[in-house]
C-alpha cells in the first residue's frame, strides 16, 4: 500500500516487553485510520539471518516477544470493540525456527537447542524451503496482537489473553478481521510476533518467525460486547489441502497429553519416512502441522488429531 494513504507509521524503535497501562501511547489514533506498525522478531532481534545455534542458548527471556505500540484509540471506553482488520504485510525475507530448551510441547523430550533459518522471496512470498525435501507454504499472520489490560503494572506477553495478546492463530493474515474487547481507555493496541508460516499449536513454541511491517484499519464499534478475541476470514482457494495429508493421533482423557502423543507420533512419522532427525521433524510440525480436537464427546477418552499437507513434499 502507497504510504500516502496511510495516516501514520510506527517505527520498530517504539517497542515494549509487556502489556502496561502506564504506558504513553506512540500515537492517538481515530476510527478508520491506516496505520503501518513496524515489528521486530520474537527473539528481540538477537537472533538474525546469520544466527547459529549456540545463539538459541544464549537467548534472554527478558527481551522475547516484544510488541510495537502502544496505540491510543479515540473514544473508546471500557466495554467497546475494537476491529483491526488486516490490510497488507510487508515481509523480511527471511525468518528463524527453533527449539528453545524447555520450551514447547515436549519440551521434556527436546532439551538441546536446534535452530533453522529461513530465506524467502519477501515481493512473491513463494514456498520457503526447510531442506531438499519440504517446502513450506508461506502464510504472513500476526501471532501478538492486542489491547492493554485492567490491571495495573507490568503483565508478560507471552500468555494469550481475554484482550488479546499472544494468540497465534495463523487465520489473522490478510484480509482477516480481529475484534478485541476494551479494558481500559483509549484501548492502547499493540502488535508484534509476525510468523511467515505456522502450523495449529506451534507445536515446538517457534514458527517461522519473520520482522514485517503490517498494515491495519481501526473500526470503533459501539453498543456490542464481546468477553475474548473473535476473528473473522474470507473464503480463499487453498490448494495445499487438495493434495491431502497425513494424519495422526492421540488419544486419552486428557487433551494436553492427547496433543502431546499426537505430535510424537507425527515426528515418529517423518523420522521413518523422511530420514531426517526427531529434532528438525518437531520444527518442522511446528511450522506446517495442525493440530485438531476430532472428538471431546464419547468420554473418558478424547481424540486429538494431527494433519501435515502432503503438499509440502512434492
């Protein structure tokens, strides 16, 4: 999109380490404005495109997922809706994902650190390729995205949130529209955590994690109430699931231990039929593989299901 149109721009310098209401706003906004936010890499740009692994272990927790706002919104109160819809990203070119140790779903079973980094075609977004054997269709979304909360102080980032927050659901790419309900005044919105692909659960706690810049229209919306994020998709011509997939599952009566079993039995999997390590197959569920809750009613066991496109292969 042509900066003209835009009605302001954040630079990535105007970064924060933590929801806070304290916080001054960057900029006061209007319903209806274009805003372009520049956002930095989850890792708080210590990893980049020459990283290594020995720079996973050195990785302070501290400057993670930092978010670039806050933006204050003109009349809105507590109790409103904010709608951002998703205008345009401009991408990096390159990204990063890695196990980080004591991190992830089965952080238990992947202790040591593993690190892959991406390079892409930022003007076409063509598949990035994770080896000579998969290639990983690109999809830019916002992971962080959301309001300031109510409560005064400090609050961390990295747990999603009522308000928003570390969300991480891949459908909030372009053209999507996120509804976030309002705790405080002004809504103070912040975003960050920018992936060029992920797979459902990111599952290993990394995606593709990839700076861009992200373009976004603010709605204030009046006399409707909301309690958690909504988001709402347009139809689109996904070819990746016309060619199939492989699934596997998890089952018990527990979800958290159904989805863990899932995914070790998808890495299983990919270390058989693909030769490669059960390190890299976890990185690669986590960039590309969804997982499904198939069944939560015939108790006491639930089915947790885990797809991978086969697309990615050919």
């Amino acid at each position: 999109m042509s900066s003209k149109h835009l009605n302001y721009t954040i630079h990535s310098k105007h970064h924060h380490f933590g929801w806070d209401n304290s916080l001054d706003p960057i900029i006061y906004s209007k319903t209806g404005d274009l805003i372009e936010v520049d956002t930095i890499d989850s890792s708080g740009s210590q990893l980049n495109i020459k990283s290594t692994i020995d720079d996973v272990d050195t990785l302070d927790f501290s400057k993670v997922n930092p978010v670039t706002g806050p933006i204050y919104i003109e009349n809105a109160k507590i109790g409103d809706v904010i709608e951002i819809e998703i205008i345009d990203f401009q991408s990096s070119g390159w990204g990063w994902t890695a196990v980080i140790p004591g991190f992830g779903l089965l952080s238990d079973i992947f202790n040591k650190p593993d690190l892959h980094v991406w390079k892409y075609d930022k003007n076409t977004l063509v598949d990035a390729a994770f080896s000579d054997f998969a290639r990983i269709p690109l999809n830019p979304f916002v992971g962080t995205i959301g309001l300031s909360l109510h409560e005064k102080g400090l609050h961390s980032v990295v747990p999603p949130r009522n308000c928003g927050g570390n969300i991480d659901i891949k459908n909030l790419t372009k053209g999507s529209k996120l509804y976030l309900p309002v705790q405080v005044e002004g809504a103070l919105l912040s975003l960050g955590d920018t992936h060029a692909a992920q797979g459902d659960g990111e599952v290993c706690g990394t995606a593709i994690e990839s700076p861009m810049k992200v373009v976004i229209k603010i709605k204030l919306l009046k006399n409707i109430s909301i309690n958690s994020p909504q988001i709402e998709t347009f139809f689109t011509n996904n070819i990746i699931d016309k060619k199939g997939h492989f699934i596997v599952t998890g089952i018990g009566p527990d979800l958290f231990e159904s989805s863990r079993n899932a995914v070790k039995e998808m890495i299983e999997l990919l270390v058989k039929k693909f030769n490669i390590t059960p390190s890299k197959a976890y990185m690669l569920c986590s960039v590309c593989a969804d997982l499904k809750i198939s069944e939560i009613v015939d108790i006491p066991n639930f089915v947790v299901s885990c797809h991978l496109p086969k697309y990615i292969f050919d």
